[in-house]
C-alpha cells in the first residue's frame, strides 16, 4: 500500500467516523429526553430516544451505535440492568449514566458494569454536558479508528512493501516497543501522605503492575514530561492542586490515563475530576484494593494500546522519511488532533506549547484527476447517464436520488444535491432496469473524492465513488451493463 493511499484512507475513515456518531438516550422522563436530543443534534450527532430498556436492547443489539445515555432510575427497570446485559452480552457501546439521586454506591457499580461517565440531573450547565459527552464519544472514535489503522497496518505488514519498510524492521520496531512498554512503569501514584502511596503501590504491585510512589506534583510533572513516562497517573483528589494537574498533565501527554482516588464519599470532587480529564476513579474508603488493581489494569492497557499504535504509525513515517517520500509527514494528518501532538511532543521534540499551536504540515493532495489513487491504477472512466438511489450506510433511512454520470472499474461518479463527506459508504441502487424487465442493479462504494461538475448548468456537485467488497467480475458486469445502456450501438468504451 503507497503511502499517500494510507494516509488519506485514514483521514477518511477519521472523517466517516465523526460523520456516522449516533447516540441513543434512555430515560422515561419525555423533558429529559427532549433536552438531550437538542443538545446532541447541535454536536452534529443522530439521536435517537426510548423510554424503555427493552427497546433500548433492541436497538443496540441490532444497530451500531456511538454511544448510550440512560438513565439510572427507570419505570420498571434499571439503566444498570441494561448495562449489565450489555457487558454479559459482549456489546462494547461506550455508555454514561444519568440520574437525579446520585449516590457512590450506584456511581460504582455503574463503573463496574463498564459505564464511561456518570451525570447528574437536572442539568446546570447543557454545554458541560455536552463536553462530558463528546469526550466519552472521541475516546470511543479513538478506540475504533486504532482497530482499523491496526488492521491496515497489518496489511502493511503482510505485503512487505519494499518502498515503504521492510517486514523484518516493522517487526523489529513492533517487538522492541512492545518490550519497552512492559517494563514501563504502569501507575504513578500521588497520594497526600506517603504511606497511603505505598499501600497503593504495593495492592498494585501485588495485581502484577509496576507502581511507583511520586512524593509531589513537581515530581509527577518531571516523570510524564521525561522519557519514561508511566502509563497511568494514580491521583488522590485530596492532594494539593490536583484536579489542575489532571489537567495540565493531560495537555503534556494526552495518552496518560488518569484514575482519581477519593478517600471520602463525596461525589462532587469525583465529577469534578471527570471534568477535569479524569478516565476512572476509586473510592478507596468504600472499595477494596481488588477493584484500584482492576481500575488501574484497564486503564494502562487503553494507554499501552494506543501508544503502541502510534509508534507503528512512528516507524513508518521515520522509514519513509529516511527513503526520501515527500510526503511522510502525511502520515500523520489522519490521525486525530491530540495524537498529532503526542507524535510530536514525543518522537519530534516540540514543547506541548508549540505543538498545540503549530499544526503538523497539511498532507500534500493529489492532482484532482487521480481521485486519490496512483495513476497506474486508474481506468477510462465511460459517460453514462443513470438515475440511481443511494443512502449513507450510517443512516440507513437517508435515501436520496442522484444520478451516475460516468462509470470505470474503479467506481462511478455519481451526482447529488447534497455530497456525501469523504470517506462516507454508501448503498446505490439503479432505478432503470438496465439488466432486463424486473432487475435492478445494486452496489456499494466509500466516496473518495468531491468534485464540482461545471458543465451541469443546475451547478449541482457530484462525489467519485470507490466500488467496495466486490468481486472483479461482478464489477466488470455492471461497468459493461452501463456501458450498453448508455451506449446500445456498441459505441462506448467498457
């Protein structure tokens, strides 16, 4: 795979990742519900909304969503029960709970049973709410965008591309980091007194995790800052300054992931520290040492994971830097923003500060032509004039007519009111019946590119369709049966 293929691939898939984000509420208060569905639509989100939490398994257990929001307390059932079927079940949905009779006891067993967040209603602040959830959906982007730049990786791999990286390196990179991150230190801990540092460091020395005490915050700013920075930072929130440290460390390393501690039982402080970028928490006065070890396994395996990703994505820039492709650095721009700057806060040695204010390079595009592909691979496109259906694959209901203005075995180009985003996939069906009486031809594709089509005099713009997941001969059927019908005296080319 050429590199400039991989780097727009992802910054397509980033872009039909944002674009496909639905969300499901449940709650039985109809005020709730309706906030909620107004507040998510301004983020750009489907919402969809039930009262029930039979309905609500029924939809997740046969549709794809971002995210669910339910709530706690509900007529008949619980939110948790719907949340603990979901994790029996095997359905990863990122999910936040809300209620209005917030206590630790249910703030805790909503943890357990795999909840992201916890809110509180009525809501004070909509736009807080909004933040809470928008980064509870990122951090399931996140987590879905890394499976499938893990995949293509693989691909990589499996190829062994000469003019990217030799197999054996990659695997000699990927062995080398992987080895680095199990001797990293797994936790930090930050406690107000050092003995209750060592008690945490040894229940999680005890799991098998490597933990090391910090005896201030100037010593956790040193250790995330420095090379071998740890995984996870284990706060207690009674420490001085520590919900604007979860911050601060945060923007230093967006990677880190942060379990807060609470002695008491107050759940302001915890909420707080959500806000704050907090991914986890314990309460260790109501909660035994088992559960931290648990918490904190987690939360350094989401950090492994993704650092791991990123140093793949390291290796192959390096490499192809070293072999002289101008555009490397377009290797990077598919990736979101915050892992941007990681790479080069990490790998490019920027401070935080300047790599929040100085983008990476914006990838090279290429000529419009080549509809994002090497020419070696492109096919004579044959004009046909064919009105067709079409509906984004996320949005199942959203069907719209356009119509195909020109065909190849590459993909088509199709003409809409509306153009899809790149990197949407799409369902087309052709509405004339150009394989005989009663048969209609049917496809599927992933938009590559936009175009604006000068010669239409509507000035209607158009998006070049990639055919996907089809058989080489199926696609050279339909591009012939096009062909024909646009063309029945054989003229055209196929």
């Amino acid at each position: 795979m050429f590199l400039d293929e991989l780097a727009i691939q992802w910054r397509d898939l980033r872009v039909s990742l944002e674009a496909s984000v639905r969300v499901l509420v449940v709650d039985d208060e109809a005020a709730v519900r309706l906030t909620l569905e107004e507040a998510l639509s301004e983020e750009g989100w489907a919402v969809e909304t039930t009262d029930s939490v039979d309905d609500a398994w029924e939809r997740l257990s046969t549709g794809e969503y971002s995210l669910v929001v339910v709530d706690k307390n509900l007529q008949g059932a619980s939110g948790l029960d719907l949340l603990q079927r979901m994790l029996r079940e095997g359905l990863a949905t990122p999910a936040v709970v809300i209620t209005g009779f917030p206590s630790v006891q249910t703030v805790a067993a909503a943890m357990d049973f795999g909840a992201e967040d916890y809110l509180v209603k009525p809501f004070e602040d909509i736009s807080q709410v909004q933040r809470r959830i928008r980064g509870v959906i990122e951090r399931g982007l996140y987590e879905t965008f890394y499976r499938r730049v893990a995949e293509d990786l693989a691909h990589v791999l499996e190829g062994g591309s000469s003019d990217i990286i030799s197999v054996e390196r990659i695997g000699q990179a990927l062995g080398a980091f992987k080895k680095h991150l199990s001797e990293r230190t797994a936790a930090l801990v930050l406690e107000k007194r050092a003995g209750l540092a060592e008690l945490s460091c040894d229940a999680l020395g005890a799991a098998g995790l490597k933990a090391e005490a910090a005896a201030s915050a100037d010593a956790v700013r040193s250790r995330v800052s420095g090379e071998d920075h740890p995984l996870t930072l284990v706060v207690n929130l009674e420490a001085d300054g520590a919900l604007d440290l979860i911050g601060e460390l945060r923007r230093i390393d967006p990677l880190l992931e942060v379990v807060a501690v609470a002695s008491g039982g107050s759940l302001e402080e915890t909420f707080a520290a959500f806000e704050a970028g907090a991914s986890d928490f314990y309460f260790r006065s109501r909660e035994a040492p088992e559960v931290l070890q648990a918490r904190v396994k987690r939360a350094a395996a989401r950090s492994r994971r993704q650092r791991l990703h990123l140093h793949l994505v390291w290796t192959l820039y390096s490499a192809a830097q070293a072999l002289g492709h101008r555009s490397a650095e377009n290797l990077f721009a598919g990736l979101p923003e915050p892992h941007q700057r990681y790479l080069q806060v990490r790998y490019l040695g920027a401070s935080p500060e300047t790599a929040a204010s100085t983008p990476l390079p914006p990838p090279r595009r290429r000529p419009a032509q080549t509809a994002g592909r090497p020419e070696r691979r492109r096919s004579r496109r044959q004009p046909v004039e064919v009105a067709a259906l079409y509906r984004p694959a996320h949005d199942p209901f959203a069907i719209s007519a356009g119509r195909i203005l020109n065909v190849s075995k590459g993909g088509v180009f199709l003409q809409m009111d509306d153009p899809l985003p790149r990197g949407t996939r799409v369902s087309i069906e052709i509405l004339q019946e150009l394989a005989g009486p009663g048969k209609r031809l049917a496809f599927s594709g992933e938009v590559v590119r936009l175009v604006k089509f000068d010669p239409d005099p509507d000035e209607r713009s158009g998006v070049g369709i990639r055919f996907t997941d089809m058989d080489p001969e199926v696609v050279g059927e339909l591009v012939a049966t096009m062909a024909r019908a646009a063309n029945p005296d054989g003229s055209g080319d196929s």
